[in-house]
C-alpha cells in the first residue's frame, strides 16, 4: 500500500532527527526544504496541509505559475540556477535564493532590489566537487565575492553557502563533498563573515549531509512518491 503524504514527511522528520543526533546536533537545526519541480498543485496543498513548509523551485516560470494558486504565506525558495534576466521575479517571489553563482549577478539583484525597496537574502553556490556539468563557483572564489558583496552591494544578504553532490549510488560516496563546504563555511566564519546556512543534501543523500552539517535539506521525491 502506498505512503501518504503526511507519512513520508513524519519518516523524513525521523530519518533527519536521526542522522542529527549521530553528528550531536540538534535536529530542530534542520529545515525541510519540499522540493515542489514539475509536481501538481493538488499535491503541493497535501504537503501545506501537513504544515508550513517551505517550498522549492528550480524554474521561474513553473513558480509563477503556481505561485498564485496557494496561500499568499507561502514560502518560496529558488534553488535553480538564477538567470540575471530573471532578476526581478527572483526578488519579488522567493524568501531565498539558493544559487547565487556568479560575479555579475549581484549587480542584477542589487538593481531590482533598490527598485523594490527590497533586501534579498541569498546564498552561495558553490561547486565543490568540479564537476563541469554543475553550475556554482569555485571555492576559491567564495572569499572575494563576498568581500566584494559586503563592500558594494547594500541590498544583498549572504546567508550561507549551497552545493549540489555529484548523485552516485553510495552517499558515503559525496561525503567529502559536504564536509568540503561545511569546512569552507567554518574557515569564512572565522574570518568574520556570518554564514548560518548550509544547504546541501537531497532525497538521496540528505542523511549524510546533516551529518555533515546542513541546516537546509532540499527533497522532493522522497516527499512525493513512494
């Protein structure tokens, strides 16, 4: 007999409260991220009726469209890559922006923001296993721009860092890849930056990533099907 909804989110609920408590974290520390892509309005309000989850898209255009058909409390987060073009739907939607990964963006978002009389909370992509495919800057990159950010851009706010782990059938496998950002983390914080963020994990390999340290999850398929 298939889960409900409502079933699959108390069993992920469980599975991030144990991979917490394994690294001694405290597992209200973690925020689900529902990953909501190509999934239909009818299933979106199941997960809002098991509570006020935030909600991610990697499209512009697929959130707009579903956008008006919730609640206008919705939480949304973008956690695709961001086109500069898309600057001023971003600012206007979105809580959070996952995939700050240029240095041109900023100057993009700082516009529509002045506009908006806005602030825009983002957070860094970083691509910490090279793969060519993935977008996200290098982690030697990391460091300038958000000095450049901090000094230039007045309506940007650097919450904290994300990355996408290459999928393999072993999480064990990416392990590294997550304790490689947390560590990038570690070293800014030291060096002033406040970065309480760490988006990193999906339905694949979230376990591992809280381990390592995420405060943000992104799931989707282990929410909707199954």
């Amino acid at each position: 007999m298939e889960s409900t909804i409502r079933e699959r989110l108390a069993n992920l609920h469980r599975r991030i409260e144990a991979a917490a408590h394994r690294a001694g974290r405290d597992p209200a520390a973690v925020q689900l991220i529902v990953v909501t892509k190509t999934r239909p309005i009818d299933r979106i309000r199941e997960v809002l009726a098991c509570g006020p989850y935030p909600l991610g898209e990697n499209r512009i255009q697929e959130a707009l469209e579903k956008i008006p058909q919730l609640p206008p409390d919705t939480v949304w987060h973008l956690i695709g890559h961001l086109q500069r073009n898309k600057a001023k739907p971003a600012v206007r939607h979105f809580a959070l922006i996952h995939s700050l990964d240029s240095e041109r963006l900023p100057e993009a978002l700082q516009r529509v923001a002045e506009a908006e009389a806005r602030t825009v909370e983002t957070l860094l992509e970083v691509n910490v296993s090279g793969e060519e495919s993935k977008f996200g800057l290098r982690p030697a990159e990391v460091e300038p721009l958000l000095a450049t950010i901090a000094r230039s851009f007045d309506r940007i706010r650097v919450k904290g860092l994300m990355t996408m782990a290459p999928y393999v059938p072993d999480p064990q496998t990416v392990r590294p890849v997550f304790r490689g950002l947390r560590e990038l983390r570690d070293r800014l914080v030291s060096q002033g930056f406040d970065l309480p963020h760490l988006s990193m994990g999906m339905t694949h390999d979230f376990e591992v990533a809280v381990e390592e340290g995420a405060t943000m999850v992104r799931i989707g398929t282990a929410v909707f099907e199954g």
